[in-house]
C-alpha cells in the first residue's frame, strides 16, 4: 500500500519577540490575565512588509532540505493560511514562484485552525491515488495584519518610541484585547513522499464542518457580502477584525477534539495507549488540558509550545511536528495523533505513523 510519509520539515519564526508585558503598554491586559485565560506567554510578529508566502518560503527551504529532494521533484504544493498576502491570488502560486519552479500545481486552502489537517488529507488522497509522489504541505499566518494598532503604537510596544497611545487608542487597542492577545505569526512546512512501507505514512483522517456556527468566531466585514467588499464605515467599526464567541468554541472545540479523536482511534482498533505523542492545535493551553483530560491522555504524550509563539493558526500542528523531530520526541515508528478545531466551524484527526 502507498502512503504519504513525512519525509522532512521546517519551521520559520519572525525575529520580533513580543511578551505579555510589552502587549500590556498599549493595551489594558496583564500578563496574569492573558496566561490565565490562554497560557500565552510570548509570541513573534514580522517585520512590516514580510508576508505570509515569506514564512512559507522560508519554512519551505528547510522542509525540503529535511526531505532531501529538490524543489523540481515537487508534484504538488498545498498552502493553508487565513491570512493571505493578497485577497487573490493564493500563496500557493506566490511560494511556487519564490521557490524558483513553475507549473507545478498549487492548492490554496481556508479552514482556518484546522488547515493543516485538511492539507494533510489533500496531500495523502494524492498520493494514495498516484497523482503525486511529492507533496509541499505549508501552513503560515501573519496575523499583525488583524491587528489594530497605529504604527506609533508599535514603536511604543517595542520601547522604540516614548509616546504612548492616546486615551482613545488605548480604549480602541483593549476592545479587540481578546482575540489579538492570542496570536503569532510563524511558518511551517512539511514534505510528504509515496512510499510503499506500509508500516508508515498517514493511517486514516476524519474531517468534519458545520458551517451553521460560522459567526461564532469569523470577521464580519471585509469580504463580498458587502458592496464594495471593504470601507471606511466598516474599518470604523473594526469589522475587520475577528470576533469570537470564547466560551461557546472552548466548550466547543474541547469537546470536537475529544470526540473526533476517540473516533479515530475506535475506528482503527487501536488506544491511546498505542499512541506515542498528541499533536493537539494550540489555540488555547486551557482547551488543550480539557480535551487531554477528557481523554486520560499521559503528560509526556502531550507538548505545548502556544507559551512560546500563540496561536499561529495553521502553523501550529506542524510547527509542533518540527519541534519534536528536531528535539527527539518522536522517533521512526512512532504511532502520532493529531488533533485540530477551528473558526468555520471545521475539526478533525489524523493518525500517522512516523
């Protein structure tokens, strides 16, 4: 049997660390608050003007290198991101063009937190069906775009400037508190390759939507349901920036992981005890430990990294892949479950042996 096996990752982190302290200088939200209610201690923001295909390209570089092939063996590229650098065209084209190929097709893929597994499912179906043996997985955001502040904040967040934002900045910056303080920008990548060892690759995925719950964490203007699709009266609004119903997709996403991954696991024979390591999205550390404590999952099969980067939305999961092939936390023959919800509403699992 062919399957799709991870041959090779890489990772991208923007080079401007920002802590809770520094977030709390332009905003009213404390270190203590933001760690109680996410577990986010730090995340990394790009430089103006680097886009979210830069992170790909960059996390690109280092996955193919991991893989060793070269990037005119590609059959496939598949590019999930909710923060494209343009409202069209994709970033699959884009990275295909800054990686130096052409022609090679390119998939561009939206659902949000659960892309990652989407594009997992893509890649493998290919695979499987003989219509690639290579396949270039990226999941990047450059979420600074949703954010609201003026560039003088910025220079004030970063100690580069002494003048702090306005009273009415300030109101501005703390209406939007709850869903800027829980993002980063980051990339990440993955190569798959067909290969025949049927005691590798991906095992089986389960992807689910329900789209009727779709205004509970979305953004409300900016998009063709309008005319035009964007103005000053919806910018004056902030509908351009997301809004979240928290309390309904922690229960939500809490009980979706849960569920989506006893699913898979029933369905494959098999129990957490066959499982070596949880990849869980990191949209919250306080979603995480309920669903790892509704599961009885053992706490060296689980790692957080949203202490160190936020909610990097697509990136999560393979940056967690990354870190754990890089530090040795999974080994070849490893059984690895990965676990995701996000905004649409879209949820999934999937199991792989490394």
């Amino acid at each position: 049997m062919v399957r799709a096996v991870i041959a090779g990752s890489g990772a991208f982190i923007p080079p401007n660390r920002v802590t809770n302290d520094m977030l709390s200088r332009i905003m009213d939200a404390t270190d203590e608050w933001i760690r109680e209610r996410s577990g986010v201690e730090a995340r990394y923001y790009v430089d103006e003007g680097m886009a979210t295909s830069d992170l790909g390209f960059s996390a690109s570089i280092e996955a193919l290198k991991a893989a060793g092939i070269d990037k005119e063996e590609l059959d496939l590229i598949i590019f999930a991101t909710m923060t494209p650098d343009y409202f069209f065209p994709g970033c699959g084209g884009l990275l295909q063009s800054k990686l130096g190929i052409k022609n090679t097709p390119c998939f561009d893929i939206r659902q949000q937190c659960a892309g990652f597994l989407y594009g997992m499912q893509l890649a493998d179906a290919h695979i499987r069906s003989g219509m690639a043996k290579s396949v270039l997985l990226v999941g990047a955001e450059t979420h600074t775009g949703f954010m609201p502040w003026t560039p003088a904040n910025y220079d004030y967040m970063y100690g580069k400037s002494g003048t702090p934002p306005t009273p009415e900045e300030f109101a501005w910056n703390t209406r939007f508190r709850n869903v800027t303080v829980l993002f980063g920008d980051a990339g990440a990548a993955v190569v798959l390759k067909a290969e025949e060892d049927g005691n590798r690759g991906v095992i089986d995925c389960i992807l689910r939507t329900n789209g009727s719950d779709f205004e509970r964490i979305y953004v409300p203007g900016a998009g063709f349901k309008h005319r035009p699709y964007v103005d000053m009266e919806q910018i004056k609004r902030g509908d351009h920036i997301p809004v979240m119903n928290g309390t309904y997709v922690f229960r939500n996403a809490a009980n979706s992981m849960a569920a989506v991954s006893r699913e898979i696991l029933e369905r494959n024979n098999l129990s957490l005890d066959d499982v070596s390591m949880v990849l869980m999205h990191q949209a919250n550390k306080r979603i995480n430990q309920r669903v790892q404590n509704m599961l009885g999952i053992p706490e060296e099969k689980i790692i957080h990294n949203i202490h160190k980067y936020g909610n990097t939305t697509a990136a999560t999961i393979p940056l967690l892949w990354d870190e754990c092939m890089r530090t040795g936390r999974i080994h070849a023959g490893d059984l690895v479950l990965m676990v995701a919800f996000g905004a649409g509403m879209n949820w999934g699992s999937l199991l792989l042996r490394a």
